[in-house]
C-alpha cells in the first residue's frame, strides 16, 4: 500500500513538474472555465468517494502540500524504504531466503500504521486512501517527465511579480483549514493567483482586517490549474499587526 502511495506522489510529482508559467497567456475567459471545470472536477470526484466537495478539496490540497518541498512535513510519515524491518527483509530477499513470519508481522504492522497516518493527514477514512491515490494519480498526473530535478526546481521560482493578493477577513480568519470557509477563501486565491501569476510560482498573499487597511499576517502559496491553490508556510512580516481592529 505504501508502495502505491509513493508511486502516485512521485507521478504526481513528475505531473506538477512539467507545469510551467501560463498566467501571461491565458485569456479571463479560459481562467474562468479552468475553475469551473476545477470545481467540477472536484464534485464529481467527491461524490465518488461519498465526500462533500470541501472534505475532497482538503484531501487535495494536503496531497499537494506534501509534495511541495517547502512546506512543513509530518515526521512520522516516513519512506517504507528507510525503515529498519524493510532493510531486514531486504537482507533475507537478497540471500535467497524466507523472512521470519515475526518480521513480515512486524512490517505489516508498520505498513498499516502509515496507511492511517496518510490518510488522517488527508481528512479521509483509511477505507478511502487507495482509491484516493489512483485518483489523485490518474487526475492530477497523467503524464512524466525524464529529468524531475531539471524540471521541478525551475519552476518553484518565486514570481517577478510584486503585486500580492489580499484576503480581508472580520476575525483573522480563524476558521480550520478543512472548513467551508477555508474552501471557499482558497478558490478565491485561486482565481486571484491564476490572473497573475505561473502555475507552481510561489506569491505573497496578505491578510488584513476587514475594516482596515492593516496586515496582520503573510503566508507563501501556490497553486496549478489541477489542484487549485495551497497554502506553504507563513512569512516574516515585520510590518504586521496582531490583535482585532
């Protein structure tokens, strides 16, 4: 199972990889029909995993989020590869012989840990994870790239834009990030960052108070015509100021 996983990020990976910058080109009119069909995208998708359209966006945007080399990872979440009880199986498979059962236990066990922390990760139930991973695979990775270092690196380049997007908000938005509210702000950073900016670029998005014109914190996003957009990490800023205005 965790074999599947690693090969659905690693095409996604190579999908996102081959994405370059298309926001200089792309009429309203198209951008407008890429998020149409994004959302569409979604609902169907959803309705096949028997999620609302907010729990299928989430466990999208996580899976983005644990490709994208900049943002903070789970350190449970580990590589069955790097695992003491798969180098042990490893050393038998290579002489030619039968792994104790205790060690094919004891890797099972391990794999079924991580097939739950991938999925709690993701917002979904476990019953989920794999037909999520060959969706995810299928949709939002349908083709490769040789090179992936060649590829990737180049285009998670910050933008030459210094315009950034501002989202206004009456209680700093303070709403979980599987929320509708949550759902409905990321599209409109979407929509915003589709107009300006490459898709993978990462850019500046601003929160301020609703009744003022006074930051109260940055975050670094990205986004892709596939997936929508996601939030990275937070910024230093200086200039911002905490507390209700």
């Amino acid at each position: 199972m965790i074999t599947l996983l690693k090969k659905s990020v690693f095409v996604g990976l190579l999908f996102i990889c081959s994405m370059t910058s298309q926001a200089q080109t792309t009429s309203q009119a198209q951008l407008q029909e890429l998020s149409r069909k994004l959302i569409s995208k979604f609902e169907n998708n959803a309705k096949r995993l028997g999620l609302s359209t907010v729990q299928y966006s989430y466990a999208v945007t996580q899976m983005m989020r644990m490709l994208d080399p900049d943002t903070e990872k789970n350190p449970a979440i580990v590589e069955l590869k790097s695992t003491y009880e798969f180098q042990q199986l490893m050393t038998y498979i290579e002489a030619e012989e039968e792994p104790p059962g205790e060690l094919q236990l004891k890797l099972n066990a391990h794999i079924n840990q991580q097939k739950a922390l991938v999925a709690s990760e993701l917002g979904l139930d476990v019953k989920n994870l794999h037909e999520f991973q060959e969706m995810f695979a299928k949709d939002y990775a349908p083709y490769g790239i040789e090179n992936v270092e060649t590829q990737y690196s180049p285009s998670l380049q910050a933008s030459s834009t210094t315009e950034k997007i501002t989202v206004k908000c009456t209680d700093q938005c303070n709403f979980g990030p599987s929320s509708t509210q949550y759902f409905n702000m990321k599209f409109y950073i979407y929509n915003q960052a589709s107009s300006r900016y490459g898709q993978l670029e990462s850019f500046t998005v601003n929160f301020r108070y609703s009744n003022s014109n006074v930051t109260f914190k940055q975050e670094k996003w990205r986004y892709t015509h596939s997936a929508g957009a996601w939030f990275v990490k937070e910024l230093p800023c200086d200039t911002c100021q905490n507390g209700d205005q």
